[in-house]
C-alpha cells in the first residue's frame, strides 16, 4: 500500500553529508526524514575512508613489526592473516553505522530504507522492501553522493578487474596487483597492499602522481614509494586489458609498447557524481561537468532543492560534504549561513601519510605572486627521532607580509598535524603568530613552530 508523508526537509542519502546535515536539522528543531538505499554513512564509512584506514592499520602494524629489531625487541614466527585483517576492517564499520543509526534515532530522525526518486519538486518516491512509500517536504537536499569512475577502455568488464568498491570484498592476496591511477584512491590501495607484499605498478595518465599536491612533495613521496619495490610509470595511458593466462594490461608509456601480467587490475580513476534517480531535465536543475550547481548556501537553482557533498562536485571529501550539510540545514532553518572553501584539509594515508591545506606553492608561480617558504625536517625534530620515524617535512607557504596561504606536511601524523595550520589559514594568521605560542616538548608539533620561525627567521633548531 503506498502512503504519503509530511516532513520540513529530506535529506536524499545518508553519507556523511546526508546523515550529519539531519542530525543538525533535527537540533535546529525541525521535522527530518533520511533515506538512504544502503547503509547510513555512505561511501566513505561504508566503501571508502574508513575501511581503508582500517585496512592501512593493519599494514602499518605489520610494517612496525619489520623494525621491532631497531627499539631492540626480537620478535619471532609473526605472520598476518589477510582474511582476518578483512574481517576486522568489517567489524570497525559496522559497529560505526549501528553508532550513527543510533544517533539517527535519538535525534528522532526518520530513517526509511530505501531508493529515492526525486522527480517532482517537493515530493520523492521510495522503493523500499515493503512497496512504494512517498515522502512530501518543504525543503529536499540531495546528498546522493558519487560512484567509482570507469574509463572507457577494452577489457575493464573482465573478472579480476575491479573498482575501489569492490577491492574492500577482496579476502585472499593477488601475487602482484595493477593500480591504473595514481590519485589518492590508487595510492593508498597500493601502499596497503605493496606492505602486504605484493608487487604493485601505478600507471598514471598525468605527469606525476597526486596532481594537486605540492609538487615537491610529491617527487619526495613517489622516491620512498620506489623504495619500497613498487613500480611507477606515469605519463602513460592504459590501451587494453585482456585475458591471457593471467590478465594483461597494454600501457602506451612515450612511444613504448608495455604489457604487465598480473592477476588483478584496480580502477582507481577517480569517483564521479552519483545522480541516479533525480530527474534532471524534468526538475530543470542546472548541472556543470555532471555535477549539481549550487550557491554558497548549498542551494540549487531551485529556491526549495539544495545539494551538497559528491553530488555537487568540487572537493569530494567526507568533510566537507558533512560541513555543506550542516550549512544547507542552517540556511534552511532560516540561519544567515555561507559555505566557506578558503580552508579545507586533506589528508592522504600512504607511508608516510601527506596532508595539504589552502594554496600549493606551484598555484602561487602560476599566478605570479611573491611569496615566502619555510621548510623544517622531522629528521631534526626530538619526537620523531625517538619514535624511529624521521622521513618528511613540514613545508610552509605565507605572502610577503607573512600571512600562511598554505601547507603540506609529509610525515609521521600528517592527517592530525595539518589541523593547526588549517586553523592558520582560516584566521589569516602570521608565520610570527605561529611561532610564539609555546608549543608542548618533546611533540611532532614543534616541527610547525620551527617551520612557521622560519618564515621570518632562521628554524631555532637546524643548522
């Protein structure tokens, strides 16, 4: 039997952005109802950042484990269990989503199962278990987030050729593996499974591997990944993959034909928009590159349809969609709310992890402006050399008057430590600003004070 309902706002996808611009929603007071077609958390706890961190703490702990022999520790007959690193990867996720289920419903969210079309302007159906249900709202915000990008090549359909999604069902170690992108995705897939011991090639259609970071960090990271056995070909295209004893994936590398036998093939060419079930033409949303366009209220060109997360495109980041959600929300509830990109952190979980915040230093040469960077070592830093972990940087960049515009740190807690100079960017804060709050001893911390001392000095602690 299909029934109708009333709600002040649906959220269409319970991603990060979906779930968390709910629970905001619902504090604000307003009546809320969530459909998702899954599992609440979307990609990223379901398919994306959280397996993955999972599965690169296990890689970690093994790596550590390798130079127990350094803190003077013997250890003897170790070994891992690739199932049970899966197993455990499955366990931390569910447990996050029966937590955010539990969130839903203490915030009396309405959660309803199900696939949402979107096809009349204040008025969604859902196709659930039990038939067809519609939903009525003053105000719909699609959080329906993006799905694996697959490049048009001859060969992606075989069996052993698989996408991001479908890696994390994977149980059983592949002898070697072919990672074709060498983004964030791709790389962090490598790195787990290179530690594993796997041999790994990255093919990368772009000169160097991660486009929009530092490109001096970058050259750094790609060296330490040769290192350790993995193999890097960019500026290469991927021509065919076919079938042979095992698979064979034809890369055009210069004017050089290569063929690499492997027995899986990872596409991890980047995530594209999912806007499956919204009637585009019908509605008359305006979209740019497959994307839903919106202003800095997260709304669309409809006055009552806002959009956020993967969705619209840009950043595709957990963060941020969670930030967009808790924007549009507001704007909903009659806040004078805006979006606001100046300051966003990304963090990327190789060995060593790398993170980024506001401009790159080869954006500033682009645009020809003066600026100023600073650089300071982990190596010479007392937290790092007592933790065995030295490899990587802290790189500043600050205006002539001295104001930071942007970082990258590559080094141990990369992810956690971009945290600060997120906050430094946000507030238009100095170098000097930085470099005289007391910073705690002996932490990884201080390599962001030396770092930030020399923008207008000299780092108190290198020679």
């Amino acid at each position: 039997m299909e029934t109708t309902r009333h709600f002040q706002v649906a959220f269409l996808g319970g991603g990060p952005g979906g779930y968390v611009g709910a629970l905001r929603a619902a504090e604000l007071g307003l009546s809320v109802v969530l459909i998702e077609s899954g599992q609440v958390g979307g990609t990223c706890l379901n398919r994306g950042c959280i397996p993955t961190k999972s599965l690169l703490r296990s890689a970690d702990l093994w790596r550590e484990i390798q130079k127990t022999e350094e803190f003077g520790i013997s250890v003897e007959h170790v070994s891992f269990d690739f199932s049970r690193v899966m197993a455990r990867k499955d366990q931390v996720v569910n447990t996050l989503v029966n937590g955010i289920a539990q969130l839903l419903k203490s915030a009396k969210v309405t959660v309803i199962e199900g696939f949402g079309e979107f096809k009349n302007a204040n008025q969604i159906e859902i196709r659930t278990s039990k038939g067809v249900e519609t939903i009525t709202a003053d105000d719909i915000v699609l959080a329906t987030g993006s799905v694996p990008a697959r490049i048009p090549i001859p060969g992606v359909d075989l069996p052993g050729v698989i996408s991001s999604d479908q890696v994390l069902q994977e149980t059983i170690l592949p002898k070697n593996l072919v990672v074709i992108g060498g983004g964030v995705i791709g790389l962090e897939f490598a790195t787990m499974y290179q530690t594993f011991g796997v041999k790994v090639t990255v093919v990368e259609m772009l000169p160097t591997l991660l486009p929009n970071v530092d490109e001096e960090i970058v050259r750094r990271l790609t060296l330490l990944l040769k290192r350790t056995g993995m193999d890097i070909i960019t500026g290469a295209s991927v021509k065919e993959i076919r079938q042979g004893e095992k698979l064979v994936v034809q890369v055009e590398h210069g004017h050089e034909i290569k063929e690499i036998s492997t027995e899986r093939v990872l596409i991890a060419t980047g995530r594209k928009p999912n806007l499956q079930g919204i009637d585009i033409e019908g509605l008359g949303l305006r979209t740019e590159r497959r994307a839903l366009v919106v202003n800095d209220q997260m709304q669309t060109n409809l006055p009552h349809v806002y959009a956020i997360g993967d969705a619209v495109g840009g950043i595709m980041l957990a963060h941020v969609a969670s930030k967009e959600g808790i924007v549009a929300a507001e704007h909903i509830a009659g806040h004078q709310v805006k979006m606001n990109y100046k300051a966003i952190p990304s963090a990327i979980f190789t060995h060593p992890e790398i993170a980024t915040v506001g401009i790159t230093e080869q954006e500033l040469k682009l645009k020809g402006l003066k600026y100023k960077v600073s650089k300071f070592p982990f190596s010479a830093n007392g937290k790092a050399m007592a933790a065995g972990d030295t490899v990587g940087l802290v790189k500043i960049i600050a205006d002539e008057q001295g104001i930071i515009m942007g970082a990258t740190i590559m080094g141990p807690q990369a992810s956690s430590l971009i945290q600060e100079l997120t906050i430094a960017v946000e507030k238009g804060l100095t170098g000097e600003d930085l470099a005289n709050i007391v910073h705690a001893h002996p932490t990884l911390t201080e390599t962001i004070m030396e770092a930030a001392h020399g923008l207008s000095a000299k780092p108190l602690h290198r020679a």
